[in-house]
C-alpha cells in the first residue's frame, strides 16, 4: 500500500504508505513554521491533490529558507522536503528555475533523486 500525489490528474510521485506519510507530516510541519499553506490536499487517507500555485509558493519558500541560511542543521532538515518537492514540481510541468551557481549546483542534483522517487 501507498501514496499517490496527483498534479492535474497526473501522479507525480507514488511512494510507500510510510515515506509518504512521512513527507506529508513533515512539508505540514515546515509550512506550519513558515506559516504558509502547502498546497497538498488530501482527497483519501493516502493520496493527496497538490494545488500547483500553492505548492509552489511553499516550495519556492523552502528555496529561500534553505539558502538563506548557513545553519547546517536547518539546511539538512529543509534538505529533503524541498529535493522531493522540486521533483514532484517538474513532473507535474512547473519549474521553479535556480537562481545562480549554488542553487544550480542543488538543481543539478535532481534526476538522480527523481529516478528514486516511483511514480
């Protein structure tokens, strides 16, 4: 049993029941700290509808957060959710383009984390 996240009726990401719940919990809890919303909505117990504006607009925070700091423990726990955020992004047509050599650098790193995430 799993996840599916869905972006305009397309499954950008299909992990375990677990990884999945993990994700979720964890983006809820980051976005409580921002005080935004997440843009995941749930539809079932395990499977969520991302609105892309919303999710983008969190995904596009956790950018800022995670290189606006050098704190190497916020930048870790940031690290994760926003690899995994990215990807379901651009799977789902919406690209949020680096800006600059650090953020191309962390950008280069995304299809190698993408082939580990099912779909």
């Amino acid at each position: 049993m799993g996840y599916i996240f869905d972006i305009d009726d397309e499954t950008v990401w299909s992990p375990s029941l677990w990884v999945g719940q993990l994700y979720v919990n964890l983006a809820e809890a980051i976005a409580r700290t921002l005080e935004l919303p997440t843009g995941l909505e749930a539809v079932a117990e395990d499977m969520y509808d991302i609105n892309p504006p919303v999710f983008s607009e969190f995904t596009s925070a956790l950018v800022k957060h995670y290189f606006s700091t050098r704190h190497v423990v916020a930048q870790e726990l940031l690290r994760g959710v926003l690899l995994t955020s990215l990807v379901m992004l651009q799977r789902g047509g919406v690209e949020i383009a680096p800006d600059g050599e650090e953020q191309t650098s962390f950008w280069s790193s995304l299809p190698e984390f993408a082939q580990r995430m099912p779909t």
